[in-house]
C-alpha cells in the first residue's frame, strides 16, 4: 500500500486503514479506496452517496455514482508513448525544477498533463475534486503514472502536516473563492523548505489590457484576423447550447469559471504574507514562436500566464 499517512477531512485525526477504505474512529466516517492495476484511488468525497460538486458554471449539476464505476467500469486507456517535439513553455519551466527522489502532490491535476514529467521519478499523488476529469473520462490521470489518485476537496487536504517536497499546483488557484485557506493547507502539508509550484493567469496580460481597451475583455479574440493566436475554446455542459469560451477573458459569461484575478505584483505579494518565498518568477505564452522563452522573461507583466516557484519558510 501507500507509505503516506492520511487524516479525516473533517477532524483532522489520522485514519486507520481497513479492508477496502480508510477509517476514522473519532467522527466514524469511511473513505473508500479502489485498486486499479497497480493504482490507488481514494475517494474522500464520499461520491457513492453523494454529488460532484467539482462544477462551476453555476448551472450544470453532475451527479456521480463512483462506487458503481470503480473499477470495473472505467474507461481502456490506450498506453501510446507519445514523442514530443520539445516541451511546451509550461512542460519546461515545471522540468526545471524537479529532480527525482521527491514526494509530489498535484494538486487539481485534472487528468495529469504534467504528469509525464516527473511521476515516473517521484512519488507522486494526483488529486482533484472532479471525478471524471481524475477517473472517467475518455483522456483522464488513470495511466499517467501516479502512485495514487485522490478525489477530495483542496480546502481540506486529508493529508498528514510535513507530508510533501513539492506541491504543484497550475490553473487552480484561480478557481477557488478561500484562496487564503487553500495556500493555508498546502503550507501545512509542505515539508520544511518545501516548494511551491503555481501558476494562473495573468489579469493584466497584453491580450487583456488590449481587450479592456474596446470595452470586451476577451483579449486578441477581439481582432478576427489575429483570432489564431488565442483562439476560443468550445465549452458545453449538461446539454446547454455549445457556445465559444476564453477561459483567460475577464469577462462573464465567455469566461465562466474563474472566480480570483490576479496580477504578478498582487500573487508574489499574496504568497508572501501566508509565509512563502518567491524564488522564481516567469511568463507563459507571450507569443505562439520559438521566442516566446525569451519574450516572457521581458515582458513578464504582459504574458498571458503567471509562473512562480516559492519556498516554505517555516
């Protein structure tokens, strides 16, 4: 099994581990757990009896039966190696900073895109409060090399204190209103000296500055012939009509799931005063060509993304 010590959500008492779930003998909740090949997955939603809440549209509710779906009812995951050309702006910064020989939380993995960057090196744990992003749906974290995933809510981390080397956590944070009670959790179950790994997107980024200026904030999307650049995404849920999104606009309802903004002045800040060390900073998508590495470190303010590596100092 696992060499990592969970605790109860709800009471923070370490839980006992039992034939098929984990057990907490002080408010006598169970938290399921599943076997898939050599994989772990815990369930700290109690999703058998209750619903995903992992939606944010504020209109699409998605109810979910996890118990009947594990495991026999998860989707085949097609094992393809896949050869990358060379990593994206994200993939490079992320490969910057981790070795190997760490224990790693991903924390909102969502179906593991960064997975292949360190999971096969480090003990790794993806966690998300979306179910079928996680688990079930056709592209998902089942295969991308994690020791165990996790479906459980970032505001209660049921993890023991001191538990982690490295917490990433990449276009999160924007999603989340007690954004102070979330960076308060992933302290606590940071080791001393451990990192911090985050990023989301920038409020004032050039495409947002430039949208705010015609009165749209949907950033370049405003100017057809440049409309390649950042193109808008399909977005559909629970059978609303298909309609065009840009989950980097400013702007209801063509963005409609970020809840906090924030700028690199304003994020560096916040880390700083819930006890962090920003040691790096960097940008993310400037611009679509080779350069792009080079224009971000200049034009940090304007990039489209935020990238920040900080230290636990207590």
């Amino acid at each position: 099994m696992l060499n990592i010590n969970f605790m109860c959500p709800s009471c923070q008492l370490e839980l006992e581990q039992k034939r098929g779930s984990y057990y907490c003998n002080k408010c006598l909740k169970e938290y399921p757990y599943y076997k898939f090949n050599d994989l772990i997955v815990i369930d700290f939603n109690s999703l058998d009896t209750g619903n995903c809440e992992c939606n944010r549209d504020g209109i699409t509710t998605c109810e979910i039966d996890l118990r009947s779906k594990l495991p026999e009812n998860l989707p085949e995951n097609k094992k393809e190696e896949k050869k990358k050309v060379r990593y994206s702006r994200m993939e490079q910064l992320i490969n910057e900073e981790i070795g190997k020989g760490d224990r790693i939380l991903d924390l909102g993995c969502a179906e593991g895109p960064y997975a292949h960057i360190f999971a096969g090196r480090n003990e790794s744990y993806g966690f998300d409060g979306c179910p079928k992003r996680l688990l079930l749906n056709e592209d998902n974290a089942l295969d991308k090399g994690y020791n165990a995933l996790i479906v459980g809510g970032g505001l209660k981390l049921p993890f023991a204190d001191s538990s982690f080397d490295i917490v990433i956590c990449t276009e999160v944070i924007e999603h989340v209103t007690e954004t102070r009670q979330l960076v308060k959790e992933i302290d606590r179950v940071l080791k001393k000296d451990g990192r911090l790994i985050l990023s989301t997107p920038n409020l004032v980024s050039l495409g947002n500055r430039l949208g705010m200026v015609f009165g749209k904030g949907l950033k370049f999307n405003t100017f057809g012939f440049l409309k390649s650049f950042y193109p808008l995404v399909p977005w559909r849920e629970g059978g609303i009509t298909e309609k065009q999104c840009s989950f980097s606009s400013i702007r209801y309802p063509e963005q409609p799931l970020h809840l906090r903004f924030f700028t690199s002045e304003s994020l560096r800040k916040f880390l700083q005063q819930c006890g962090f060390k920003v040691e790096k900073e960097a940008g993310i998508d400037l611009t679509p060509t080779r350069f792009d590495s080079f224009l971000c470190k200049i034009f940090k303010d304007w990039v489209d993304d935020l990238f920040i590596v900080a230290r636990k100092t207590k």
